[in-house]
C-alpha cells in the first residue's frame, strides 16, 4: 500500500502536465480529465485511510522513500513522503473538497474559452498542497509551498484581461514571498542547529536546542504561516484575492491554502513546545487576527470579500488554539476540517448566487433570492448555521471546544484570549447574518444593467453546481457530531499532535451557554438592523469604524506609509548614491585616466625626426647627470 503514496501527488500532477501542455485537442473533455485526476487521488487517499485505521495506532505512520535528492557529504536532501494521522487528514481533505470544486467548476466555468488551463492549474494546485502535507522534511515541504504560491498567482489571476485581478494576483505573490523567506531561513537555521531539516531529526534533537534558537526558528516558521494563512501582519491580500473565480476562492481561500500556516505550526508542534515565547506570539496573532477579520467581515457589500473576512476571522481562531500548544492542537484541525466543509460551502453558494446574477457581487443588489434559488438557500443557509457555531451543527462542536481551550490557558492570558474568541463568536454571527438576510430576504433591489439595459433574472444553478454544495452542506451539518462521539477525532490525531485535558476557570457548560449566549446576541443585532428593514442600495455613510473596515481596517494604508514609501525613498536614495557616489567615482576616475592618456598621446607624433630629437635630448639629460655626479 505504501507505494500508492506517491500516487497521490502524481495523478494530479500529471493531469496539469497534460491539461497545460496537450494543447486544443483536450479542450473539449480536458475538464472531465482534470475532475477525474482529483477523484483518483482522493479514491487512492480512501483506499490509504481504510487500510491505516486496520493497523495498530503505533504502526500507523509510514515513511515512503523515493530517491536522495541532493545526496553530498553532510548535507543530504531526500524526496520521501510521511503519512502518519496529520497528513492523511490534509489528504482526505484536499482531494475530497478539491474533488467536488472541480465538479462545481465545470459549470461555473461551462462558457470560458480557457477552461482547460483553468483545470490544468486546479490540478497543479492540488499536487503542490498534497505535496506540502506529505513531505518527510522541511526542505520538501519548502517545494510544495512555493508550488501552492504560484499555483494561487496563476489562479487569482486567470481572469489576467482585468486589471484587478492582474493586480491582485502580484499583490498575493508578493506579500506571500515575505512570509517565504520565513520558512527558508527557519530551514537554514534548523541546518546548523540540528544537521537536518528532516522531520524526524530535528524534532529528536529539538529538546537538546537552546531555548533562544527555537524560539527563532519558532517565529520565523509564524512568519511563513502568517502569509500563507492570510494572518496579521500579512493579511492584505485575502480581500483583493477575490478576483479570481469563485471555484479558486472556495478551494485555496477557504478550504486548503490558508490553512497550509495551520498545518505548518502543528506539524512543528515539537518546536512550538519548547518555545513558550513564541507560542505566546502565536496565540496573540491568532486572537488580533480573529478580531480583525470579523470585523471587516461586517462592513463588506462584495458577497465574497465578506466570506473572505470571515475566512481570515477563523483562521485566527485556528492560530489562536495552536499556539495554545498540546491543549489546542487537535481543535485547531478539527476546527480546520469542519470550516473546510462550510466556508468551501459558502464560497460555492455565493458563486451560484452569482451564476444567477449575472456576477453581480453587491449585496445591496440581492433580495429575496431564497425563492427563486431554494437549493441554494438551503446548502447557504446550512453553512451559515454551521459557521455561527449554531447548536448541534459542525462549527458549534469545533468552535465551541478553541473557546474552552483559550479559557484553560489559565491567568490573565486565558480570561484575555477566551473573551477575545467569544466576542469573535457574537461578531461572526452577526456579519454572517448580515450576508444571510441582505442577499436572501428582504424585497429585490437588483436593477437593470447601466449599459446594456438587462435586468438580472435569477434562477437555480444547474445540478453539476448544487450537488457539490449539497454535499459539503452535509458535511457542514454532521461533521462535527462525527469527530466528538466518543471523541474519534481526538483519539485520531493524539498520537501525532499530543493532547493535554484543558481545565477552564468556569465550567465548560457555562463556556458553551456563553457561546450561544453571544452567537445569538449576534443573530438578534443583525437581524434588528437588516431583517426589519428596508437595505438602502446605496450604502450609507456609517461611522468611522464601519468606513475603516470597508477599507480593511486601512491595512493598505498602513502598508503604503510604514512599507510603500520608506522602501521608495529607501530605493531612491540608494538610486541617488549610486549614480552619483558609486558610478560617480568610476566614471570620474576613468574620465581622469582618459583626459591624462589624451594628453599623452600627442607626444606620440608619428615623426622620425621628434623621436631622434627626443634620444638627442635624453642623451644629453644623461650626460650631464653623469658629469655632474662625477663631480660631486
């Protein structure tokens, strides 16, 4: 079984290299070949899954070794994949949910011309994220993180004729290639620390390490993660993302890329527990996050711009329970798997909201579209119950448990970080509700197009659409019940990630009616502010919080004066200095050679009688120093 792991990236891997390279011929069924090159990988990923849970829980990790990649004197570099508890989770995950975008793709994108390449660069995407989450070692890893970066770019931007989306995809690459540099000096540092940067390696001589040197490696790795994970400070280039198709924004901003920081600061679990400084930053950069991009999340009238806040928001709870250590790990996947199903729900349901008006993304523009799109109402609608951490469904079980853990973290910092995490809940039930009742109920506000004159008609997707959405509605719904009974989840991944019983300073029943309690303050606000009355389509001037957040909270702002301007002027001067100091000196310096080589070469004048006159001169310059000597 251990040789189908390799499969897992090369089936996709392959359907890019076909998709990408095959040509016009493939431009008919090329669709069907990328939908069928995930489903093979997620059926190798189940048929690997069933046959893990039929070996003891000890025997469960296996290492695949392909070939040594850089095979030198101390420094040996190894193709060779891990799938213990952890990756396999990643792998059901990304192929499942990657499986059905690319079903949900091929009508979403039935009538683009480059439909093929669109596919073409699905798949590469998921070969680069299986990649990330089955290397055995850092530098590896490294290879499928810089794939998932130039995946993104090629996606974010596939609609390259608009200059928002080109702009957003360089924007995306950009703040990411920050967050890269992280990750690669992390793995230099590891290197001269440990003589490896092979998982297993570094993580056994990892208690031998001072605490100063893995509290570098530490951050550096939460630099890396922050810009894939779209976290504080490297958060800007979530919302601008949201050019790209809505299939992209369900697969890498809702369901998989942003969680490769996750999955990051778990896997190096062994590191983070040996660096409390640094878990502290984690959790602190998590609880800012959470906040930020709930509130964002409640100013936006872009349907997706919305989803993306809220996806920032909850990745920030994610990052919140890992940096709690041992006590959140395990929540922070779970959490990560259950938000997979809703918020890749949510993302799909927006874009049939927009199939249906005529790509229309202004909310102010929706109304009363739950009867003329019943099944996406109802996918929505479940998505929305299951993110707000509403009783029984999937988000209420995963959110409800990061709340517990953020209160046992005991003292001044747990009281700071579970407030911070059930104000996030009250504020994410309100922004989603928001979303609900503007695109949903309410009277229609659509009008006719300014320049051709048509009125938007809206109407269901067709079911190559909703059956994904149905089925991650599902998921939405049960996942949650699922992982908790007899604590299967738990249970799954100890092994891998370590657990320790968390102890919050009030009983976890008052920490769940607390939940609810804020869940629905959130609900009973949004609702008195837009269920009772009319949305104007105009939006209203607002306070100056609501007028920051619908600027991200002047992140860009922020960005362009501590960043944009002192790099310019930074670049300017050292422009200025090498222009006129720098190649001042050398051209001054060979300008001064050639005016003095100038002046001797008229002494060359080519003339027999100058060169004898001048011997006759030197001879007697020699005589007369010689007789002048003798005479001294």
């Amino acid at each position: 079984m251990n040789s189908l792991i390799p499969l897992l990236v090369a089936v996709p891997l392959a359907g890019a290299a076909l998709l990408l390279l095959g040509g016009r011929a493939l431009d008919r069924f090329g669709h069907w070949l990328g939908t069928l090159a995930a489903a093979a990988s997620f059926v190798i990923g189940l048929v690997l899954f069933a046959e893990m849970l039929g070996r003891p829980t000890d025997q469960r990790p296996v290492r695949e070794f392909l070939y040594s990649w850089i095979p030198v004197n101390g420094f040996q570099a190894d193709v060779a994949f891990q799938l213990d508890q952890l990756s396999m989770t990643f792998v059901l995950l990304i192929t499942g949910v990657g499986t059905l975008i690319h079903v949900y793709s091929t009508g979403y994108m039935a009538h683009d011309e480059r439909r093929r390449r669109f596919f073409g660069y699905l798949n590469l995407f998921l070969a680069a994220m299986l990649l990330l989450v089955l290397a055995d070692n850092y530098l590896l890893l490294y290879v499928g993180w810089e794939g998932v970066g130039l995946a993104s770019y090629l996606l974010i931007g596939f609609w390259q004729h608009k200059p928002s989306a080109a702009t957003a995809a360089k924007k995306a690459f950009i703040v990411n290639r920050v967050g890269d540099m992280g990750l690669s000096i992390a793995i230099m540092l590891m290197f001269v620390e440990f003589g490896s940067f092979a998982f297993g390696p570094v993580f056994g001589a990892a208690d031998g390490a001072s605490e100063g040197k893995l509290t570098a490696i530490a951050l550096m790795l939460l630099l890396a993660a922050c810009g894939k994970s779209a976290q504080v400070p490297l958060q800007s280039w979530l919302g601008d993302a949201m050019e790209g198709p809505t299939p992209v924004s369900a697969l890498i901003h809702a369901a998989t890329m942003v969680t490769a920081g996750v999955y990051l600061i778990v896997r190096s679990a062994d590191i983070f527990n040996l660096a409390p400084d640094a878990q502290l930053v984690v959790t602190v950069v998590g609880a800012v996050t959470l906040l930020f991009g709930a509130i964002v999340g409640c100013a936006k009238d872009d349907i997706k711009k919305a989803l993306a806040g809220s996806t920032m928001s909850q990745i920030g709870y994610m990052v919140l329970a890992a940096g709690l250590g041992p006590i959140g790990y395990v929540f922070a996947i779970m959490h990560l798997v259950t938000h997979g199903f809703f918020k890749a729900g949510l993302f799909l349901g927006a874009g049939s909201v927009m199939h249906g008006m005529n790509d229309e993304v202004n909310m102010r523009h929706y109304g009363g579209l739950r009867k003329y799109m019943p099944i996406t109402f109802a996918t929505f609608g479940l998505g929305y119950l299951a993110i707000i951490g509403f009783p029984g469904l999937s988000g209420f079980f995963s959110k409800d448990k990061i709340i517990e853990a953020a209160f046992s973290k005991g003292g001044t910092e747990g009281w700071i970080l579970g407030l911070c995490a059930l104000v996030g809940a009250a504020v994410t039930a309100f922004y989603m509700t928001r979303v609900m009742m503007m695109t949903f109920f309410g009277e229609k506000r659509w009008q006719a197009d300014p320049e051709t004159g048509e009125e938007p008609h809206p109407h269901e997707s067709p079911k190559v659409m909703t059956l994904p959405m149905v089925v991650l509605a599902v998921g939405s719904v049960f996942a949650g019940a699922l992982f908790t009974y007899g604590d299967a989840f738990l249970k799954w991944l100890e092994p891998v990630t370590g657990f320790e019983e968390g102890h919050p300073p009030i009983p976890a029943a008052a920490v769940t009616a607390l939940t609810t309690v804020c869940m629905l303050a959130g609900v009973g606000l949004a609702y008195a502010m837009y269920g009772r009355s009319r949305i104007p389509v105009t939006p209203p001037v607002g306070s100056a919080l609501t007028r920051a957040a619908r600027r991200d909270l002047l992140q860009d702002d922020f960005n362009h004066a501590v960043l944009v301007r002192p790099g310019s002027a930074l670049a300017a001067t050292l422009v200025w200095f090498d222009s006129r100091g720098l190649d001042g000196f050398v051209n001054g310096l060979a300008a001064a050679i050639g005016g003095v080589s100038s002046r001797l070469r008229r002494v060359q004048t080519g003339y027999v009688r100058t060169y004898a006159l001048s011997m006759f001169g030197g001879t007697l310059v020699l005589v007369a120093t010689t007789l002048l000597m003798r005479s001294v």
